[in-house]
C-alpha cells in the first residue's frame, strides 16, 4: 500500500493472501485509519513491540527466519485504547 505510487488494490491483496475482498477491504480501512498522523506524540500508557517484515527462509520453503539480513525491522508503538505509530529502523 505505501511503497507504490498509486497504492495496491484490494483485488491484488485478496489474490496473494487467499481472504475474500471483503476482508481486505476491511483490513486497508484499518490500516489507513490506524495510520493517520495528527501531529501528536504518543501519551500516557504506550506499548512497543518489533518484528521483522520480508526475506527468505534457506530452501525457500517455509517462514522466513527472524533477523535474517534481508528483513526490514519494524518498530511499532500502540498506545491504551488509542494511536498506533509504525515505523521502519535501521540495523
């Protein structure tokens, strides 16, 4: 959705991921909705946790293994009953 330049349909999602549209529908609305920025930092009771997105797992079969080199490290922080902020971090 963010690395396009004109977005990612939902027909291709429902393709790749094997849910219904309706489904990725409502997961595109989450998302864009999770990721509106207003400015403001994040206050109050926060979580953050990381996780690793993409690479391959040796033999290409299987999920990809945590921290190989070719994962993007993502850092995302939540706050009680509010904002979500995601962010990519360098190695």
């Amino acid at each position: 959705m963010a690395f396009t330049r004109c977005g990612i349909s939902a027909k291709q999602i429902e393709r790749e991921t094997g849910v219904t549209y309706k489904t990725v529908w409502r997961m595109f609305n989450k998302i864009r909705t999770l990721l509106e920025d207003d400015g403001k930092p994040l206050s109050g009771s926060v979580e953050m946790d990381e996780t690793y997105f993409g690479g391959k797992r040796k033999g290409g079969t299987g999920l990809p293994m945590r921290g190989d080199k070719t994962q993007t490290p993502i850092l995302g922080m939540v706050e009680r009953k509010g904002r979500v902020k995601a962010f990519t971090i360098q190695r």
